[in-house]
C-alpha cells in the first residue's frame, strides 16, 4: 500500500521556519515525497535526518533529498531557510548529499539562484523563466559537488550500518502501515531486529520502531489535516487495528485526540 503524500506542483518553494510546539511536526515528523527536495538554510542550527543518518546542519547549508527518501528536520526559532521542490531530478545523485559552503562567492551565487525562482515562481512571474534559473541552479550543484573538499563527503552514509538503514528507511517511505512490524522489515532486510535497531541507534540515536512510528504519524497528521476521510478510514489505511487503538496512538504522541488535532488544524487554515 502506497501511503505517499500528494505530489506537489512541479517547481515550488517554501520557507523552513519554526512553527512552535504544536506545529513540529510539519518539519520533524518523518516523512517522504514523490519529488525531490533541496533544502537551503541560511540562518540558524539544528539537526537533520535524511535516510535515517543524522547530521548537524547551520548556515549555508545546502541538502539535497532525493525521491521518496524519508527525512525530519528539527527547526528552532532561530532557524530560516527554503526547501525547493525539484521538478526534475534526473541527473542528480541517487543518494543524499550535504554541502557546507564555506565561501562567500558560492553563497551568495546560490542567494541569487533562489531568489530568481523565487521572483518567477510569483503570480507576475513567469514559469518558464522559473525552470530555466532552476537549470543554472543545477549546473551550480553539480560544480559544487564537483569541486567538494573529499574531507566534506560524509563517510558515515558509506558504512555497513547507515547502508542498511537507508535501505530500512526506503521501506518505510514506500510502505506505511503500523501493522507491519519492525521483525517483519528486518526479515526482509536479511538481519535480526536487535541488529536493525543498533544500526539505527547508531546513525540516528534512534530505535527502528520509532522511526516507523514517527512516519506513520506524519502520514496520519498530513490526512487529517488536508483531507475529510473519516478517523476509522484513516485508522484502517495506517494498518491499525481499531480506531479506538488509532486515537490512543496519535494522542500518546500529539497530546491530542485526532478529531481536535484536525479541528486546530482547519482553525488555523481558515486564520
């Protein structure tokens, strides 16, 4: 079953920002896309995970998340970037990259990239002109990884335990159901659940089970938030056993019950 989000207009950008308490789990809940995702940062600090590896990040930083990869991002009130959705990633690399740009020539070439999309993304903007600096912001990415210092590859996404979590985190992206266990995923992955869970403990400090928790929740906050499917449909999408099971699932980990959660929710779309 694939619970993916809706796949969003084919060039589009949005700003990274804290939202407050309520509001984190728009940014740090796991979640994955059909389309990828470059990520800018230009003021503030905080963690990242991408592919179930988790890596500080801080101004002039630039992440790149493929397809139907699954990440969480954790934003503080001191934080403010963009995350532009990419039409088009053929080309690009297959796995995530972090790039730390370090030189005040290449940031602020890629200020202005954006900030063109930006100006042709706008209702008198124009789209094509919008896919045309998007092109010269890929040329700029590709020169960029090009001439990466090799000490900046993260050779941590290269070992044993990140290869076999990025694959785990990959599942989950594809197939969200709390149904299926984290036995289940390692069975499939050739390992033992005590082997799959160190790995993850090792790249994210996190267990297996709560990064599949924490994507099952995102997919459950996003459909109660943007859709009117009944709480038990949902409940029966997420693979829970009883919409009773489901609202006890979700309050444990909003502090709310689903019906207030998408009641707060449509207040604040209306505001």
């Amino acid at each position: 079953m694939n619970m993916m989000t809706p796949q969003e207009p084919a060039l589009a950008l949005a700003t990274v920002s804290y939202c407050g308490p309520a509001a984190r789990w728009r940014t740090e809940a796991m979640r994955s896309h059909a389309t990828g995702r470059l990520i800018h940062i230009t003021k503030g600090q905080g963690r990242i995970t991408v592919a179930g590896l988790t890596n500080g990040y801080g101004p002039n930083n630039l992440i790149y998340i493929p397809p139907h990869t699954m990440f969480g991002i954790e934003v503080g009130p001191t934080v403010f970037g963009q995350t532009l959705t990419l039409p088009d990633v053929t080309g690009w690399p297959d796995t995530p990259f972090h790039l730390r740009l370090l030189d005040v020539d290449p940031q602020k070439e890629l200020v202005t990239l954006i900030e063109a999309i930006e100006r042709e993304l706008q209702p008198n903007g124009d789209l094509r002109a919008a896919n045309c600096h998007f092109g010269l912001l890929s040329i700029f990415v590709e020169r960029q990884l090009g001439n990466r210092d090799p000490a900046q590859a993260d050779a941590r996404r290269q070992t044993a335990a990140a290869r076999l979590v990025a694959k785990y985190t990959g599942m989950i992206a594809k197939d969200v159901r709390s149904d299926r266990s984290v036995a289940s995923y390692a069975t499939a992955l050739g390992v033992t659940p005590t082997h799959l869970t160190r790995s993850c403990r090792k790249t994210c400090g996190r267990s297996a089970l709560s990064l599949l928790n924490d994507r099952v929740y995102f997919e459950a906050c996003t459909l109660l938030r943007d859709t009117q499917i009944p709480i038990q449909d949902i409940a029966l999408r997420l693979g829970f056993g009883s919409p009773a099971y489901f609202t006890r699932s979700f309050q444990e980990k909003s502090g709310q019950a689903p019906r207030d959660f998408r009641r707060k929710s449509a207040s604040l779309t209306r505001s």
